[in-house]
C-alpha cells in the first residue's frame, strides 16, 4: 500500500519524528499475535479471549492488531438533534450500523436502544460494543455524572461482543463510578465479553484561565492506569495536548522523570506516556477521533492516528467526523483512518 500522502508540513513532521523518551523496545506492540502474547497468560476466560478475537479480527484491518471503532453514543451524551441534526438519517438505528459495516470498522459501539432495536438482523456481522452508561443533559441545570442505563446481562442478550462504559476520573462522582464498572467488567468478564473504558477526565478545576489540563498526559495517564487496574481490555482515551497538570494544579503525586525524561512536548511522546500508563501497551489505547469541524475533518483524523500509531496505541474511535457528514463521505473518513494502519511504512517512532 501506499504511503499516506502528507497533509502539511506538521504532518511530515509527525511522521519523522523519533521517540527519545520511552524506548519502543518496552512496548508490547500492536500485532496479528498480540491476544497471544497479552491475554493468553492473563486472568481472562477463553471466552473473553474468543469476544477479543471478533474484534481484533473484524473489517479492513482484521488480523492487524489495530482498531477502527465507530462510536454513535452522542445521541444521549451530546443530545439527539445535536448530533444527528447535520445527518438526519441516523436518527434510525440501522443507519448507524450500516456505516460501520460499509466503513469496514471493527466494531460498533452505541446504545442498548439501538441494538434493541437491529440486533436479530446485524449481531453475527459485526461486534456490538454495548455502551451501559451514559451522562443524560435533560436535568436542569446540568449534572455531570455516568449512570447505568442497563444490565451487562441485557447487553449479553443482545448478542454483544464487549461492553464500554466510562468514568468521569476527577470528579465527585468518580467513586462511585469506579466501583460499578468495576463491577460490571467483572460480570461482563464472567459472561465472556471483553470490556472497554472511556478514561475521561472531568473536573472543573482542571481547566484554567490559560490551558486545558483535561487533555494533560500526566492526568490522563493516571486515569488510564486506574482503567486498566479495574480490568479494562481496551482503553478509549482523548489525544493528549499538555503535560504538567498535576504540577500545575498543585494535587497528586509526582516525580520529576513524569515531566523531564518520560514524556515530551511532541503530540507522539504525549501519547506514548498515555501507552505506558497502559501497563506498556498490554491494554491496547485507542484515541478518539474528537469533534466534527467540517473540512478538516479528514486531515485531522490522519493526524490522530498516526500520533497514536506511532506513539504505539492500537487506533482510533472515531465517530462525529464519519456520522455527521453524508454516507459515502463518513465511509472514505473511515478508510482514511485505517489506510494508516495499513500503511507498513509508518512505524513506531
């Protein structure tokens, strides 16, 4: 296959660049065997390495060991018509399958209503990835909290090959949430699904008059490590923008190799701090794909997934850039973003 056409000069850059701080040699590296060398020693029952199997087995980059997930979870956590209201035909559930089944994607990840609603005709062609617990805006003003909206069992009923949930880390709320999903990978894990977790990071405090630190490596590093720690298979976590939260925000604990020698200014080393976190990219990390910003959308989600790529993440989750833009189009963002992982000449950095 070819090599990604470069998009702009940072792109090139990207696609230069040489990792200094942790060594690829540490990494367990994405591969057709890595369920092998991952899993196959670990705690996990033969039938969650069976679900693993379906999704790292499925569409354009099956036996890659990479990831393509399409996520269509925003009708409840951003609300229906603002999410559906640039492409009304996904306001019908089998729409929303369709896309990741033409987008050659490995798995779908959405609501318990939308696989209620296709599951019978859909469950054997691609891997459902149950989303049990959402964040609902319809309480005024708004709360920020996950709160089940369903049983693990009733997402084995529905023929799911994994379930996803995620935690607000950083927030009141963020006990309470760890301990259900907890709870809930372990019964998923009983029942043979694999897990994974939105390592999302929510606190008010963490965004200042001058930057985000939601997006900091050192915070969502940490809050990959808990995701992992909890039994997570897969971790869904934003690209990283900044370092130095913990520091910056004066709380945590620290230690001077986080700032000076494990990471670095560069979006691919950000990243691959976030990949330690991940016991050394035992647990796959999967970036998502961010919002819909129109024309640079394309642009954008190769930039994604080469950073992550090259960091030694396992993909991306993308969904808003695909949904939000007619059919054919979301279906080419799809293939765009897996073309990189297809591509043998981007490598670890």
């Amino acid at each position: 296959m070819a090599a990604v056409a470069p998009h702009s000069a940072e792109i090139e850059a990207l696609l230069q660049h040489t990792c200094t701080t942790i060594p690829q040699s540490q990494l367990h590296v994405p591969g057709p065997d890595f369920i092998d060398r991952s899993f196959v020693g670990s705690s996990r029952p033969p039938q969650v390495l069976r679900s693993l199997g379906q999704l790292y087995n499925t569409g354009r980059l099956a036996g890659t060991g990479y990831m393509s997930i399409l996520p269509v979870d925003q009708g409840i956590e951003h609300t229906a018509g603002a999410s559906f209201g640039p492409n009304p035909m996904y306001f019908d559930p089998e729409n929303i399958i369709k896309l990741a089944l033409e987008g050659g994607c490995n798995a779908v990840a959405t609501t318990f209503g939308t696989f209620g609603a296709v599951a019978r005709k859909y469950a054997h062609k691609i891997p459902f990835l149950v989303k049990i617990n959402h964040n609902e805006l319809l309480t005024y003003p708004n709360k920020f909290d996950q709160i089940m909206f369903g049983s693990v069992e009733e997402a084995w009923n529905l023929g799911a090959t994994a379930v996803g949930a995620t935690i607000y880390f950083g927030s009141e709320e963020s006990g309470r949430q760890l301990q259900e999903v907890a709870a809930a990978f372990a019964r998923a894990h009983e029942l043979g699904m694999a897990t994974v977790l939105w390592c999302y990071t929510r606190n008010n405090a963490f965004k200042t008059a001058d930057k985000d630190y939601h997006v900091s490596a050192d915070l969502t590093g940490q809050a990959n490590h808990l995701g992992v720690t909890i039994g997570a298979d897969i971790i869904k976590q934003k690209l990283p923008e900044n370092n130095g939260g913990f520091a910056a925000l004066k709380f945590g604990k620290t230690h001077k190799a986080m700032y000076e020698t494990l990471a670095a200014d560069n979006p691919i080393d950000l990243t691959r701090y976030q990949v330690a976190n991940c016991y050394m990219g035992r647990i796959g990390l999967i970036n998502s794909g961010g919002e819909s910003k129109g024309a640079t959308d394309r642009d954008e989600a190769v930039r994604t997934a080469i950073i992550n790529k090259r960091a030694g993440g396992q993909g991306l989750i993308s969904g808003r850039k695909a949904f939000q833009r007619p059919f054919a189009e979301g279906v080419e963002l799809l293939h765009a973003i897996q073309d990189v992982y297809l591509d043998q000449s981007i490598t670890l950095a």
